[in-house]
C-alpha cells in the first residue's frame, strides 16, 4: 500500500535540493511537514524528530534515515514495531532538463494494522503530500512563504 505524490518545479536540481534539507526554514514555508529537526547528524542510521500536522492536527514521529544521497532522501517510522505499522517516506529528486525539477514523495505502508490506518489517514496524507509538494514549489520558483 502506498501514497505518492509528484510536482515538477521550475527550478534547478540544485536549488531544489538544497531548499529541500533547509529544515530550520520549513515553518516559514511548508505545508503539511511542519519540521524536521535532526537528533545528531543526518545520515543514515540516524533518527529524526518530524511534525506533520494531519486534519489540523499535530503528530510528531521519530523515523530513522535510511538513504541520504543528492537525489534521494528516505525515512521509516515505525508504530510499536515494524510488523504493526511501518512508512516508507521517500522523497527523489529528477532533473527534468530544460532548469525543471520533478520532486516524486512516496510512502509506502506495511504491518498489521496498516490497511486500517490507512482507511483513517490516507486522503488526509495524500492531501498533505500535495500541499507540501505546492508549498515546496513556490518556494523554489518565487520564494513565497506562508502567511
């Protein structure tokens, strides 16, 4: 089970990535992702403190990075442990030629309980996933921040 979600940005790579891992600037911004705050350095192996706010709500997790390179940024959350629930967030970054960007955001879902949480959350998250992808799309193009 998966959600997915992809924009293209009119913008360099470059410049889209680098926006991206601007963490501390994201409630200046972004929708939906909240921030993202890093518990020691981010790479691999290494957790993260993430608030996404779903149906106004608030929700902090600590998922841990399992792939950082210059296209591709991975995360998985666990609830209890991975056989209950688990995402998969992954966000990649294409260069589309001609000074574009597509930014693809993916979660897919696994576990027990997983089918459940998405038939409570699932349009929800796609929504957020959209309004993050637009949020992050006028940053890159305009420099636009929320107000």
């Amino acid at each position: 089970m998966s959600i997915s979600s992809e924009i293209v940005i009119n913008a360099p790579l470059k410049n889209v990535v680098e926006t991206f891992y601007e963490f501390d600037d994201y409630p200046n911004w972004s929708e939906f992702i909240d921030s993202i705050k890093k518990e020691t350095v981010l790479e691999p192996g290494h957790r993260l403190a993430v608030t996404i706010s779903i149906n106004g709500k608030p929700n902090l997790f600590n998922p841990t990075i399992l792939e950082k390179t210059p296209t591709k940024f991975v995360w998985s959350g666990e609830l209890l442990s991975r056989y209950v629930f688990r995402g998969n967030h992954s966000f990649e970054f294409v260069d589309s030629g001609e000074i574009k960007t597509k930014v693809i955001q993916t979660e897919i879902f696994s576990g027990l309980i997983a089918s459940l949480v998405l038939w409570q959350i699932g349009d929800a998250t796609k929504k957020g996933f959209e309004s993050y992808n637009e949020s992050l799309k006028k940053k890159c193009e305009h420099g636009e921040i929320n107000s």
